[in-house]
C-alpha cells in the first residue's frame, strides 16, 4: 500500500506510450521537449570535471548550508547577475526539487498551502504532495505578453497559504517577473506574512525580456528565497547542485537561516567533491552557458523565420528560457494533435494541458535541439498544423 500523497493513476498517459512505442521499433523521434543540455551537442570543456577529484574531498566536514568556499562561489555568482548578497545567505541544495522540499519543511505544516504560479511545469503538483502540501494556483494571462494576474494572488489567499511562489522566467510561457508587479506581490505578501519563493534557475537566458525585468530580491523588504543551480545556468544537470539565496530584513533573515539549518542537517544531501569543486563548475560553466544561450536564440529566430509563412501558428513573446509556446487552432484537441505529430511526422512536443494553460490550444516545443534537427521538425509541426485547417 502506497501513500496517499503519491498520485492515485501510476500509468502512462497515451502519449508517452505512443513514444515508447516508436522507440521500441526503432523509428527516430525528434524530441522537442528536450531538456536535458547533456544530450544535445554542445562542447563541454574537457577537464570541466576534474576538479570532482580534489584530494580535499576525502575529507568530510558536514555543514548544513554547505562548505564556505562554495556558497561563496555561488554568491560571488549572484553577484554576476546583479544581485548583491554574502556567502552567509546562501545554503546549498543537491537540486531545486530538494530546495522545494527543504523550504516546504520549513515554511508548512501538514494541511498548508503555498500558491503557485499556472500554467508553470508540473512539477510543483507533485513536490507539494510528497510534503503534504497543497498547491494553490494563481493566474498568468496573456495579453500580448504573459503577466502575473494580480488578482488572481488576491482570490488565492487564505488562511492556510504559507509562501508565494514565482518562477522567472516561467517555464513554458517564458516571461519574466516585472518590477510593478513584484511591487505589488511584496505588500500582499507582507501583509500576508507570505515569503516569496522565487525559481530563477532560467534566468541567465534572457531572449527578449521586457526593460521592466527583475528579480525576486529586489523586494526587499519581505523574506525572499533565490533558487538556482548548476542544471541550468552551467547545463549540468547530473552533477547535482543546487542553491539558495536568501534576501530580505537581516532580523527575518537571520532567524531564517537559523531555523533552515536544522532542516538540512537532518539531511546533508550535498556531496562532498561537488561542493570543493563547485568554484571550478561555476566558473568553466560559463562556457557551456554561453553556448545554449547562443543555440535557443538561434533556434527561436529559425521558429519566428518559418512561422511567418504560417498564419495559422502564432509563436508567442518569451522574454527568457529554453522554451516557446505556440498558438494553434483549436479545431481538434491538444492530445489529439501532439499524438498525430508522433505518429504521422516522428516529432515529439507537449500539448499545453501538460503546463495546466487555462484553455486550448497551445504547443510547448523546446529551444535546445541542434539547430537543423530543430529546423526540419519545427517545419514538420508547422505543416502538420496548418494542413489540420485547410483540412
């Protein structure tokens, strides 16, 4: 008997059955939900690695917020992006699934609430689950661009919502966090005794982002937590390191930290040779940085290029991110058309529903492909919708 915070239907939906399907016959199938960079073809630095061997890391020394030449690292790192913190706010994780936990631990009790972003990935439904945990969504609407429907915040709140969560940029919809409406979500927050939770683990890949862009702790007079980590912003998902910078009044901050610590000293998940390596990754992940942002601009100019040929497809603004959301005709389900670009064009994208977007239909297609792979599969998806039209 399993428990009731896993979900209740352990099978596969019928898309990811249809892939398996492919694959088990041998048929190629572009992905165009990858997001994984290690797959991918861009050129890791050949001894990036190396520093995963230090004889230093022979030595155990637990620390619940992470060694202190690290977490220096990843605040000399926030410093990169504009962001003005000491290596005394920030605490390592393994991951941002496990920052989620953590701060989940520390913020709720059983039967809590914290409000989250929709459409945004779906993988805030489960890690509030396996807390026990309820995630209450809170609206982005679309109106020329993707912006935070304040009201939306209001109607969520209740007594039992403990944190406000903001991911920017959103994955998929790819918009950033403004500075008029974080303006406005820090007074609700504090009037609420709300925290804000902000998932900028994109944030290093800026596309178009509007002048009004800005980061969560800028709001600073409300308990902030910052969530990065290697998978993004240096394209190395498998070597498991995550963090968390924490911003707001010292007092809050300090008690905070205080009470995080026992939180993560009951776990010490952070290996030893990733955090006396993390300085090295930081710094040679800049390279591999540099070449995904170069390949989702890329790819983004090819997608606009060949769209403008397509009326039927609108390719929707995204400030930042390795995503794009397209919009297409509703005249058939989202499920319906992601199942007949795998079986009649060998192409795999996630229908919108898969992101919780309030209404059909929107495809989510992924940035990272190699450049030609992503040409001909997004001209496969192109074709393939308009001819459903003229139909």
């Amino acid at each position: 008997m399993t428990s009731s915070r896993l979900p209740a239907n352990l099978e596969p939906n019928a898309l990811s059955r249809a892939v398996d399907a492919k694959r088990r016959r041998g048929v190629a199938v572009t992905d165009l939900t990858e997001s994984n960079p290690t797959r991918v073809g861009f050129s890791y630095p050949s001894a990036l690695l190396a520093a995963l061997a230090d004889p230093q890391s022979l030595a155990y020394d637990p620390q619940p917020l992470g060694l202190w030449p690290a977490r220096a690292a990843v605040a000399a790192d926030f410093r990169r992006r504009g962001i003005a913190i000491s290596a005394d706010r920030v605490a390592l994780t393994s991951s941002t699934s496990e920052a989620y936990a953590l701060l989940f631990k520390l913020l709720c009790d059983a039967g809590d609430a914290v409000l989250v972003p929709r459409p945004s990935y779906p993988l805030f439904e489960h890690l509030t689950r396996l807390e026990s945990v309820t995630a209450v969504p809170y609206d982005l609407e679309y109106h020329g661009t993707w912006r935070i429907d304040i009201d939306s915040v209001r109607r969520a709140a209740t007594a039992r919502v403990k944190a406000l969560l903001i991911v920017s940029p959103n994955n998929p919809t790819g918009s950033f966090l403004h500075r008029d409406d974080l303006a406005v979500l820090a007074e609700l927050s504090a009037a609420n005794g709300w925290p804000i939770i902000g998932d900028e683990v994109f944030a290093d890949y800026a596309l178009d982002p509007a002048p009004s862009a800005t980061h969560v702790m800028a709001a600073s007079d409300v308990l902030t937590f910052s969530l990065g980590g290697l998978s993004k912003s240096a394209g190395l998902p498998q070597v498991k390191l995550g963090w968390i910078g924490v911003g707001g009044p010292a007092a809050k901050v300090d008690a905070t930290l205080a009470a995080y610590e026992i939180v993560a000293d009951t776990y010490l998940s952070v290996s030893t040779p990733v955090q006396v390596a993390a300085p090295s990754l930081i710094e040679q992940g800049a390279l591999v940085r540099a070449q995904i942002l170069a390949r989702v601009r890329q790819n983004l100019v090819t997608l606009r290029s060949h769209a403008g040929t397509f009326p039927a497809v609108n390719v929707l603004p995204v400030e930042g991110g390795w995503s794009v959301v397209l919009q297409v005709p509703a005249v058939r389900s989202e499920d319906a058309l992601a199942l007949e670009l795998l079986e009649m064009d060998d192409v795999l994208v996630h229908p919108g529903y898969f992101f919780d977007f309030a209404r059909e239909a929107y495809l989510v297609v992924s940035l990272l492909p190699p450049p030609a792979e992503f040409e001909q599969a997004v001209g496969r998806v192109l074709r393939r919708v308009s001819a459903g039209v003229t139909a």
